[in-house]
C-alpha cells in the first residue's frame, strides 16, 4: 500500500512533535507544512527535511498528493482549517481540543460528514498502555456498572507561554480547563464508554495568570511580557450523564496544592480503578472472599508515535477511527457547560 502523505498546519512546539513521531511510523510520510511564521516553518523544513513549505495553509491544502492533513495551530483556528481541509478532500488531524466552542465543533463535525473525511481528535492519553489495558478490562466486566468517576488534573505552577495565545479567551477558548482538562476528561469519558452528558454545574477561577509576581516551576512555551490574562487557572465541576452515572472534575495551571499526578478514579459495582501516568494502574476489586488491590505492570510506548499510527491506518483503510469529531464535540459541550455555569451560577443543561 502507497504511504500516507501529510501536509503539516503549525510548525509549532505540538507541530515538530507530530513531525517526529510520524517519521517513525511506516506508511507516513511529511511533504509539507505550513505556517505563518516564515522562520518557524523554515527550521522544520531544514531540521526535518521536509520537501515544501508555506505560510498559506491554503495554498498547502491545493497539493494534489497530500491525503491528509495534520492541525497543530492554535485553538482559534481550528475550525476553518478543518472545515478547508475537508472540503479540500482531505482527512484531518485535529490537535486538541477541538475548538474554542461547541458550536464551532458542530460545524467542523458536520462539514466532515458532508465530505465523507475523517476528523480524527489528538487525544494521545488513550493511546497510553496502562489506559488501553484498562478499557480492555472494562469491556470485559471486570468492573462491571460504572456509575461515578473523579478526575483531577492539577499543576502547582504551570500556566502554559503566559502572555501568550494560551492565556487569550479569544485565541484558546478558555484556560487550564480546556487546555489539560480536556485530556484527562476525554480519557476518563472513553473510559466509561462516552455516556451523554446532560447537566453540568461548575466554577472557573482566575486567580494567579494575571499577576505581576507569578513564579512558577515549569512553563511549556516562553512568556510574552505584557501579554493578556483573562482565561481560568483552575476549575471545577460535576456532571451528570444520561444513563445515571456521573463525574467530579478538578483542574489547575497554578493552585497552592501540592504538585500531584494526572489522576482518575472510575468506581464500578464490581471494582474499581484508579488510572494515573505515575504510578499506572491499580485494581480495587475482591478475590475469594477477600478485599484486594491489584497493581498491573505495562510496557511503556510513545503515545504520539502509537496515536499517529493509528490516524494512518485509518486513513489507509485498515482501522476505524478511535477519536472521533463526534466525541471531541461532546467533550466541547462538557467544557462549555463548565464555563456557562460558571458565568451564569447556575446548573446547565445539554441539550
């Protein structure tokens, strides 16, 4: 079978670590990226080799080789590269999360139906061993109803490039929420076979970003000294699915708590689980009568490589997608609910 050529849209830090991950998976293969930083996309060009580059996506996008294309820009705009990618016949990559807002999801959603192109979600967490042993573990009944699960994703000190475009409403969509909160709430709703949320209460706090004195510990990306602030470093949440069962949500850039793993709990009428990328995956069960704990050990793997490797697959025919726009969408409505609830000190409905 042919190999998979892929345009790149944001030769940004997530950017080269899609480059570097697709160059080790067989049938893959980069032949141009874009962006609209010149001297950004020309150090990809040089480092990686990559045969074209552009600082139009559009003019990417008219490649007639290309099949399909990989979305590594910042949130506000997602929606029209995908939407121009797949009315440009090719399969999407989407780098989470999906937009700024539900309804941008929706239509990005509905143009990939009307072309009949896969939009496929960047949720890497799922491609962790120890979470696809315990979805394994799952779909055998190992812990039988799941009817509650509790989520935390916290930093002590960790606002991502602040100042930057992480850190604009307008640019992001929101701040830790739906920048590390959609990890670990995709994973933990896949987990639970993605039931349909219907009611979201929540709280969004912004109490460190806009400070003059901020120190931290780590920072992905540099800071922008001047740079706007007006998205949340924490927020908190519960939500209520259709089929009874529900979830508590806890996230931080910046908290004075102790600095603590990406951490998720799923309680089932037959066991329970607690997953987090520390110390891996524990079992809460019985056995002959007595109560145990049973800790399983994984092989470590590349997320991005084992991710990037199954978006080619599906592209080749050979798998079906495993993060779906669909999804993505449903975790967007999650996040939007968090933020209206917030706003408004009410409980949301989803419709």
């Amino acid at each position: 079978m042919k190999s998979v050529k892929i345009g790149l849209l944001g030769a940004g830090n997530i950017g080269r670590v899609h480059i570097e991950s697709l160059q080790r998976v067989m049938g893959a293969e980069v032949v141009a990226v874009a962006d609209t930083d010149t001297e950004t996309a020309a150090a990809a060009r040089e480092k990686y080799s990559i045969p074209e580059v552009f600082s139009d996506y559009r003019k990417l996008l008219k490649l007639p080789d290309v099949d399909a294309v990989f979305v590594c820009t910042p949130n506000v705009f997602h929606k029209e590269m995908v939407i121009n990618s797949v009315q440009a016949g090719k399969h999407v990559f989407c780098e989470k999360p999906m937009a700024i807002n539900a309804a941008e999801a929706k239509k990005m959603v509905a143009a990939a139906r009307e072309k009949k192109r896969i939009l496929f979600m960047g949720f890497c967490n799922r491609f962790n061993a120890n979470s696809r042993g315990l979805k394994k573990m799952i779909e055998a009944g190992k812990l039988g109803d799941i009817y509650h699960s509790v989520v935390s994703v916290t930093r002590r000190r960790g606002v991502p490039a602040i100042g930057g475009w992480f850190t604009q409403k307008s640019q992001a969509g929101g701040g830790a929420l739906i920048d590390i909160g959609v990890h670990m709430l995709d994973l933990t709703l896949w987990l639970m076979g993605f039931p349909k949320p219907v009611s979201i209460s929540g709280a969004a706090y912004s109490k460190f970003g806009h400070r003059k004195d901020y120190v931290y510990t780590s920072m992905w990306g540099e800071p922008v000294p001047g740079g706007k602030f007006d998205v949340d470093d924490y927020a908190t949440a519960f939500v209520r699915f259709d089929n009874g069962a529900t979830l508590t949500l806890e996230c931080s850039w910046a908290a004075n708590i102790p600095q603590m793993p990406w951490t998720s709990y799923l309680m089932g009428d037959k066991g329970g689980a607690r997953f987090d990328f520390d110390a891996g995956l524990e079992i809460y069960t019985e056995d002959s009568g007595f109560i145990a704990d049973v800790k399983h050990q994984f092989a470590r793997q590349n997320n991005y490589v084992d991710e990037d490797a199954h978006f080619i697959a599906c592209v080749q025919g050979k798998e079906k997608p495993l993060c779906t726009g669909e999804q993505g969408l449903t975790v967007q409505q999650i996040i939007d609910g968090i933020y209206k609830s917030s706003e408004t000190g009410r409980e949301v409905r989803i419709k």
